[in-house]
C-alpha cells in the first residue's frame, strides 16, 4: 500500500544552525501538506504544495515539492528555540488518501 | 472559541468497556476527519466524512470502531470492547474542503487498563 517516509527520525541542532527534513512516497502526489506538533499539543498546518517543484517560502522556513511530485522537503534556516517540536508531512494521494509520515522531532541545543 | 474541540479530554476506561469520543468541527466545514496518534508515531487515518456521508474507512478501522455525523455537523467515534491496544491519541480534525488544510482539535487521550 502507499506509504510516506520520513527521515530522519530525530534530529538535535544547536541554535543556529539548520534543520532539513525529508518526506518520500511510494506513489505520486496530488499535494502534500506540513504540520508541525509541539510536545503535548496538536498538529498544526504549516503549508501546502502542489505543483511540481513548487518552493514556498514563511520567514526562515522553505518547503519544496519534488518534479515528481513523490518527495519533499522542509528546511529551517539559523534555528530558534521555539522551533521545538515534530514537523510531519502528509500526502495526499490521487484517490484522495491522506497518509502522515512519522514525524521529525526537533530538539535545539541552547 | 472557533476551533476544532472533542470531548472528553481524557478518558480512562477497562478493557471490554465500550466509550464514545466527539468532536465539534468548524462551522460548516464539510469534511471531517478521524485519526488515532500514539506516542512517537504521525496521525493515522481511520476515517472521513464529506456532510454525513462516510466516505472512506481506514482497515485499521475493526469492527469495534464506528463513526457517525449524523446531521453533518458534530461527529461521534465509538469503541465497542476496548482492547488494551486501543491506548492511543484520538484526534478529529476538519477541513472545508478536500484540498484544504486540515484544522485540528486537541485530541482525547485513551487509555485502556
């Protein structure tokens, strides 16, 4: 079946440098979606892609769509404490199934 | 307070018991999501609604699980003969249409003993 894979699992950064996370499915795309998840609270919408190679930029934070519309990307320049949490992907496929990938938890080292 | 919010919070409950969580959407947003979250884990998908019709439901989704949104508004997802597997993070989220974000609600947290 389809699945989203996200890497890495973990990642722990000092402040001020950068984070990148990856999101990879086994079938194409229609859109994929970002939340990010603070501890103990709920995920939260970050952004949407939908076009192939599509890049959209909020402040520090850059999102990519692959030209195949399978892989994704976000990416948090010179990164600040209150950027703590898991970012996850979620695909959305062209039947209209949305799959979550596992989630990357950020952990900045002060 | 607009947003997404289910009821209870929290519910501890035996093994065997059946428990029913609900969920309040945005105003008039048509779809209606159900997922169940455990620790270390993204959402799964276990079920959406378009209104009140069901439109999809995930094959993590056993015969014990049932949902409805019968006047597509609220929604409800019932658990009939919790299993300790059951333990999870349930959260509703709602959207206004198929390609829009999806807003979530805080969650009710199971834990089945």
């Amino acid at each position: 079946g389809q699945q989203v894979m996200q890497i890495p699992q973990y990642q722990h950064v000092q402040e001020g440098e950068d984070f990148t996370t990856y999101c990879n499915s086994s079938t194409t795309l229609s859109n994929i979606q970002w939340y990010k998840q603070r501890p103990g609270g709920h995920p939260v919408f970050l952004i949407q892609l939908v076009k192939s190679g599509e890049v959209k930029k909020q402040k520090r934070l850059t999102f990519q769509f692959g030209e195949a519309k399978k892989n994704s990307s976000l990416h948090i320049t010179a990164t600040q404490t209150t950027d703590v949490g898991t970012y996850f992907c979620a695909g959305r496929s062209r039947d209209d199934k949305i799959i979550f990938g596992k989630g990357t938890r950020l952990h900045i080292l002060p | 307070d607009t947003g997404v919010s289910q009821d209870p919070r929290h519910k501890i409950t035996k093994r065997g018991q059946n428990v029913t969580f609900r969920c309040d959407p945005i105003s008039e947003h048509n779809r209606l999501y159900w997922y169940r979250q455990t620790l270390g884990q993204g959402p799964e998908f276990l079920t959406y609604f378009q209104n009140e019709a069901q439109l999809e439901k995930s094959r993590l989704l056993s015969d014990r699980f049932s949902a409805e949104r019968p006047k597509g508004s609220f929604s409800t997802l019932e658990i009939q003969r919790t299993e300790q597997g059951d333990s999870a993070m349930y959260l509703c989220a709602s959207s206004p249409s198929r390609d829009n974000e999806q807003f979530f609600g805080p969650g009710t947290r199971l834990t089945v003993l």
